[in-house]
C-alpha cells in the first residue's frame, strides 16, 4: 500500500543532484539525478554536438554511456567527438554504444554498478521499443540513472509519439536551434550556445545575454 | 595570447601552456610525443630549436585550455567579421552637395562614413544569416530585428577597437533604414539630402524673397532698400496692397512674417538678389558688367599682325572754349603693342572709314600683310560687319564686342597713353572721378588747344609711345618688337574684295589700251604687273572704249596705291601708271630701257592683234539690190533716165530630150495601202 508523507518529511527529504557550476547551473540550476532529459531539434542544428558536450559535462560527475544508435561509431561520429564537440579524452569519462537493443541496455542497466548517466541518440531508432507505454516502464524502472533522450523535430515538436511523451515527462527539456540549447523544465531556463560563432551569426548577438 | 599561424591555424607559445597547464616543458614534451602519430590529443605545429620556438596547434588543446586563453579567430561580435572601412563612402560623401549646393562639413561626412560602412556589414551579415537561417531551418522572422540589435551591440566594439560611434537609428527606423540603404545606398544615411529642412522655419521664404525683389526691381521710382522695408512694413499691416501683374494674384499679408528693416535690406543686398535686380534698375551695362560678369582670361599673342585691336578715344584735351576734344580712332597691334594705325577728325562718325583705308595703306606701304583678326567695338564697326568686316575680306576673323569695355584690349593701351604719356603734357584733364587721387581733376583751368596743334602733339605721343621699350623685352621698342615678330602665317591683302568698300570711285573709260585716272594714263595690269600680249589683249576686249568704275586707293603721299577696274559690277583687271622713259636716247638708264621695252611691247601686243585680226578678213563684196522708191509716180519730163525695153526677152525652151520622165517602180507584192483605197 502506497504510503503517504508529510509536508514536513517532504520538505526534508533529499536528493542527489549535480553540482553544476558556470554557464551551466545559470541556465540549469542543480539539477536532481535519475530523471529524464530531452534535447530535441531540426537536423543539423547540433543536437549530437551538444549532448557529447553535455555527456563529458555529465561524466565529470558520473561516469556515461553515450549509445549513437543512430550514427554509430563511424567517423563522422568520431569527427563530431574530435573536431567539433572537441571532447578531451583524458577528462571525459564517457563510453560509448552503438545501436544496442533496449533488452541488452536493460541488462547494462540491471548490472550491480549500472551506469548512473545514459544518452540515446536517438529516440527514432528505440521507437518500436519504447513505444506503448514501454518508455514509461523503462525510464521508471531504472530511477536511479539519468536518461538522456535526443530526438527529431518536426514542426517544432519532437518527432514520434514517443518523443513527444518524453518531453511531457523529461525533467529537462533543451531544445537545439541553431547552434543554440534553449532551455526549458524544472530549471532557471536560458540558453546555452553550442558554438557561439554560429549561434551568433543565426539569432544575433541578442542570443549572448 | 595565441596568435594567427597560417590561413586558419593558430599557434600557442609553450610560456603560455607551461607552467600554467603543464608543470614542466618535459611534461609537456612527452605529451607532443606521445599523441605525435596519433588522430588526437595536442600537436606541435613547429620544432623548437635553433632560434625557434616550439609552437603547438590551438586547436589540438583540450578545451578548457583553449577557453581560458581565447581564440582570436574567434569574432567578438557577428558584425565584426563583416566590418570593414568602406572604400568608396569617402568618395561619396566627399563629392556630395547638399541640395546641390554645399558640400558635407568634414565631421558629417566622417559620421556617414562610419554609419555607410556598418550598414554594409548590415547587409553582408544579413545574407549570411538569411543563408543559416535556412541551412538551419530556422524561419526568417525577426530577421531585420536581430540585425537591428546588433547595430545597436556593435557600439561597444567600435568605441573599444576603432574608438568611433555609430549614429544608426535602433529604433523601429532602423528597418526603414535598412530598406532604404538596399535601394539608395550611400544617399539613404544623409540627412536633409536636398537641403530643404531647414525651410520650413525660415523667416524669409522663397515667395517673401521673390516679393522683395520684385518690389525692388520693377517700381519705377528706383526704391532704396529701406523704402522696400517700409513698403512690406505697410503690406502686412493692410496699408498697401502686394500683386502679381501677370497672374492678378492678390498677395496675403496673413502668408507673410514680420520682418525688419536690417533683415530686408540684407536680403536685397545679396548678391544673387542684386545680380538680378541691378541690370533692370541701372541700365548702364558697362558697370553692371564690371560689377557681376566674369571675364574671359586669355594669353597674350606673341606675334605681330596676329590681332589688331581698334577703339576710338578722345585725348583729355580741348580745342576749343565749348571743350570739344578731338576724335582719334587708333588701332594697335596686341603683341607688339604698337600703334600700327591712327586717323582723327572732329567728328568719330566720319573717321571710320578713313581709319580703315589708313590701315591699309599703312601696311601696303611698311610691306606688311593685314592683321589676321580684328578686335573692335560694335556701335559704329556694326554697320560694316557684312561688308568690310565679313571675315575673310579685310581680316580673317572678327570680334565685335558689343557694349564691353573689359572685352577690348586697346582699352589698357589708353589707359597707358592717358596716364604715362600724356599726362604731363599741357592741357591734360583729369577725370573728376579718377580711382587715383593722383589723376582726379585739380583746381586748373582747362587750357584750350588749338586743333592742329593738339593733333600733332598727339601724334607726337604716339611716336613715343611707340617708340619706348616692349613690355616684355625691354631692349627693343615696341616698333622692333612689331617688325621683327611678324606672324608668317598672314593672308595678303585682298584688295579685289576690300576696294569696292574702301576705295574712291571714279568713273573713266579705256582709250587705245590706256586707262585715265587722276589725268594721267594707266596701263592695264593684273597683280602688280602691266599685261602684254594675249592677256593684255583679253582684258582690252572687255573694257576697251567702254565706260566702267575705278575703285582706286590713295597713297600717304597722295598717290594712287591701287587701282583696280570692275565692269558691270564685276572686277576685271588692275591699271598701274606706266613706267616712262627718257626722250634723249643718251639719258636713258637701265630702268628706262626696261619701260622703253614694256611700253614697246605694250603697243606691240595691240599692232600684232591688229595684223591678225586684219587677216582674218577675206575680200568679199556685197551688189545691193533693194529698190530705194515705191513707186516712179513723180517723174521730170526732160530728164533723160534709163528705161527697160518693151519687148521681153525671148526665152528658149528647153530641149525635149532633156526631160526626165519618173515611172515608179512597179513590184509584185501589193501595197498594203491599197487595202485602204
């Protein structure tokens, strides 16, 4: 039987959360572990080359799987890594998968030391795993890890069903629009540049403040 | 601070990453070897060694190191990679006149050039936007905003790099302006390009300035500025009524401002007012010319006979107690500056001709040809401008200055002969308004000089004056200067054109090959030589005993200097006097001999058309018929007279034989006439 708690034990109770700092606890505060994120965008507006810049953020406090179902590990995901999201192979403590079936994830999940910081890229490939009512059951059965969710947009919503419960349940919602995450959720919200250059040149030197 | 290695590498000095990121340079070192064959970690991108440095590829650096010491590819603002100073605003800007008018003042068109050359990098920075935009598929909403916020961003990096400011609008005129700026450019940023701002506040509008002028310009009554003034003051207060005499335009006190005195009479006084105004008020051209008009600036000719400037004058002296002074009309050669040809008179109306024939007979006598062109004043030369002066009978070109004093250059001669020469000759009189004090009038009496007197005391001067020193080459005298610099190029005279309008007409007739003018008998001559023989013969047949006109030019010494015969209006030949010869064979000279034979050859050309002609003739005779009576009804009786006989002749017929009987010829095939018949 489900039990029931007190606004005093509420207020008391704690969570483990990321100890951000800079740019990023502006736009996203402290935020809590073991909840579900989503980035979402148009093609080329650097969705992969944020969420590696966000993965080696995250892996500096745990340690991430990144799964490019996707893309795989080809080299243009490698180049994306190197070149572009410039991730530093001796700090960034992520792994990497390429497109493993969500069964095999569970049972990566279901290890004693499971992973505590997880990346699809993306959610168009886990679409007929995730889909009726899976996605629910899988992000609630592992709560301890965070979920990072990458999806397509299309007219401006993320792309599949899918992904769009996902942004009605993600915690963090950061959607990519021209070398821009804007941010939104259970956070200050703001915008964080993937490449100020680019960003820049899109929305205009207004993106900066 | 990294710095630009090549194209888009950038370098990093190893005192920038040691000891701050790697303790030691080894450390370092080992790093560049350890990631030397590898696709990642940090590379060198220069051995150092030798008096070079070890540098290491920025971009090869992790980046945290890469933030903290700042990329300067890296643009500070997304309008900066696009700005430059423009090349062609200056230009512009410079050029440009305000309403047509006034040039920008330096500060303005510095403030353009800036604003010209951020708006450029407006627009290159909006097609790479509207280009990622799409690349982005991102929509181009907002566009023209976002562009207008980084004009407005962009002045803290022009006030720290270029230490400028921008005077963009940011507001909503920016996208006004930026439309504006696509289709006219470099025009869009300036205000007021027409310079009609600034007229809505003025006082003294166009329609209230043309109103002051007018009243100014048309009243007969020459109104001083000052009575302008008044007369405004009296329309605006309902006293006088302003209108339009062509329109009948009533003008409205209400239209008008108030205006004072001082503010109406400047306005009058400005020049561009007064250029219009004073021409219909004064009337006399020569000063409003002096006043207003340019003049043309022209080289002095160096060669004499290239042009002669003529002008009539009156020396500053009397000759009689009325003070009449004389009329000189004088010519003088401008390179040389010599008076080349003077007539005078007491009238200027009869001099002129005579002033013409003296230049030629001046000239015919030095030997020298006629001045190429003629400089001269309008009112009395006008009459001969189709005549005399048509270019190419007497000058080449003429220049008939109407009513302009400053267009003739004689006019500086006399000003020479009046204050150098002549003015410390007895007599002189000053202008009363001379610009001088020195040559204003004195409280002398006029001293009256008796005409002939006055006349040779003028020529005189004109000897000196053209026997003094040449401006520009003070060792010969401006009579050298006129003899030794004639112009090769110079026509000779035209005297079948020019004797018709100058020379004396005389009507004469041509007896036995001679011609008699002035009573003495002239042989007929084409160019300067007595004909003979054929061409003699030619001319003969045309005037011989008929009576024609002699158009013939006197001589200084009164002698005939060319006499030229037209017949019917139509120039035929020249009469020259002929050469004599000594009676008494023992006198004779050389000279003699030769007129002794031309004159023998004179007469010989006409015995020897005599003979031919004589020759010509057969000996053929004539036996007259033609009955003298009408009839022989008056007879006297007891004169005996021929009588015809009664009988008539016998006539003896012709022989039969001799008769010719005609038989047409008779053909098989029938006529085709006979079809008719």
């Amino acid at each position: 039987m489900a039990r029931a708690i007190s606004l005093k034990t509420l207020y008391e109770k704690r969570y483990e959360v990321y100890d951000f700092n800079g740019p990023w606890l502006d736009v996203l505060g402290n935020p809590e572990k073991g909840k579900v994120w989503l980035i979402y965008g148009d093609e080329k507006n650097g969705k992969t080359m944020f969420a590696l810049k966000l993965a080696e953020y995250l892996s500096q406090f745990e340690p991430v799987y990144y799964i490019s179902a996707e893309e795989g590990t080809g080299k243009s995901f490698q180049e994306n890594a190197m070149k572009r999201a410039k991730l530093d192979v001796k700090k960034a403590n992520i792994k990497f998968l390429e497109y493993t079936e969500l069964d095999e994830v569970e049972k990566i999940l279901s290890k004693r030391k499971p992973p505590k910081t997880m990346f699809f890229d993306n959610i168009t490939v886990y679409n007929d795993e995730l889909a009726y009512g899976r996605f629910r059951k899988f992000t609630m059965k592992y709560p301890k890890t965070t979920m990072v969710f990458i999806a397509h947009e299309e007219r401006g919503e993320p792309y599949t069903a899918t992904a769009k419960l996902c942004k009605r349940l993600a915690r963090y919602i950061l959607r990519v629009k021209g070398m821009t995450a804007f941010v939104s959720g259970s956070c200050p919200g703001g915008t964080i540049m993937i490449d100020e250059q680019s960003a820049q040149l899109c929305h205009g030197s207004q993106i900066k403040n | 601070m990294p710095y630009i290695y090549s194209n888009k590498t950038v370098a990093v000095e190893v005192e920038e990453l040691v000891p701050r990121f790697w303790k030691k340079i080894q450390s370092l070192q080992q790093e560049l070897y350890r990631y030397k064959d590898k696709p990642f970690g940090i590379k060198r991108l220069q051995l150092g060694g030798n008096g070079r440095k070890l540098l290491v590829d920025f971009d090869s650096l992790p980046s945290d190191i890469q933030d903290s010491l700042g990329d300067p590819r890296k643009a500070e603002h997304p309008l900066q990679p696009f700005f430059e100073w423009d090349s062609e605003a200056p230009e512009y800007y410079s050029k440009f006149k305000r309403g047509g008018t006034t040039i920008l003042k330096s500060d303005e068109q510095e403030r353009y050039i800036i604003n010209a050359s951020v708006m450029q990098a407006v627009l290159k920075l909006e097609q790479a936007r509207i280009q990622e935009r799409l690349k982005m598929k991102h929509t181009l909403v907002g566009l023209t905003e976002s562009l207008r916020y980084d004009v407005e961003s962009f002045q803290n990096y022009l006030r720290s790099k270029h230490e400028v400011e921008h005077t963009l609008p940011v507001s909503i005129r920016f996208k006004e302006l930026l439309k504006d700026f696509k289709q006219n450019k470099f025009l869009a940023l300036i205000k007021d390009p027409t310079g009609t701002g600034k007229q809505n506040a003025r006082k003294v509008d166009e329609k209230t300035e043309m109103i002051l002028n007018a009243l100014f310009k048309n009243q007969i009554h020459k109104p001083t500025p000052t009575d302008i003034a008044r007369n405004y003051d009296a329309f605006l207060n309902g006293y006088a009524e302003v209108y339009n005499e062509d329109t009948g335009e009533m003008y409205n006190p209400k239209d008008f401002k108030k205006l004072s005195p001082a503010t109406i009479i400047n306005y009058i006084n400005k020049w561009e007012n007064t250029l219009a105004t004073y021409k219909a008020r004064s009337g006399d051209r020569q000063v409003y010319m002096g006043k207003f008009k340019p003049h043309h600036q022209m080289q002095m000719p160096t060669m004499a006979g290239s042009i002669i400037s003529i002008d009539d004058r009156q020396p500053p002296f009397i000759y009689n107690k009325q003070g009449d002074r004389a009329w000189f009309y004088l010519g003088v050669d401008i390179a040389s500056q010599a008076i080349t040809t003077v007539v005078y008179g007491k009238s200027k109306e009869s001099i002129l001709i005579d002033f013409y024939r003296q230049m030629v007979r001046n000239y015919t006598e030095w030997g020298y040809c006629l001045p190429n062109e003629l400089e001269c004043e309008s009112s009395l030369n006008s009459s001969y401008k189709d005549t005399l002066l048509r270019p190419g009978t007497m000058f080449q070109k003429v220049k008939i200055e109407a009513n302009n004093a400053r267009g003739k250059y004689i006019e500086r001669i006399n000003g020479k002969l009046r204050y150098e020469i002549e003015k410390t000759a007895m007599g002189w009189i000053a202008r009363p308004k001379a610009k001088s004090e020195a040559n204003q009038l004195s409280s002398e009496k006029k001293t009256v000089i008796p005409f002939d007197i006055l006349v040779n005391e003028r020529m005189l001067e004109i000897e000196q004056f053209n026997n003094s020193a040449h401006p520009d080459n003070p060792a010969i005298s401006r009579w050298d200067y006129f003899e030794q610099n004639q112009h090769a190029d110079l026509k000779p005279t035209n005297w079948e054109l020019i004797l018709p309008h100058l020379g004396h007409k005389t009507l004469t007739s041509c007896n036995a090959g001679y011609v008699k003018l002035q009573g003495k008998k002239r042989a007929i001559a084409q160019n300067g030589k007595i004909l003979t023989g054929e061409a003699l013969i030619q001319q003969m047949r045309v005037i011989e005993g008929k009576e024609f006109e002699v158009y013939w030019l006197d001589g200084n010494e009164g002698q005939v200097l060319k006499a030229l015969v037209y017949f019917n209006g139509r120039f035929v030949c020249e009469i020259m006097e002929m050469p004599r010869y000594n009676r008494a064979t023992i006198e004779r000279t050389a000279a003699d001999e030769a007129a002794l034979q031309l004159q023998s050859s004179y007469v010989a050309s006409v015995d020897l058309f005599e003979k031919r002609q004589r020759s010509k003739i057969e000996n053929v005779q004539i036996i007259d018929n033609t009955p003298k009576t009408v009839n022989s009804n008056f007879r006297f009786k007891n004169v005996k007279r021929y009588e015809a006989r009664e009988e008539p002749a016998e006539v003896f017929t012709d022989d039969q034989d001799d008769e010719i009987l005609y038989t047409p010829q008779q053909t098989a095939v029938p006529s085709w006439k006979r079809n008719f018949m």
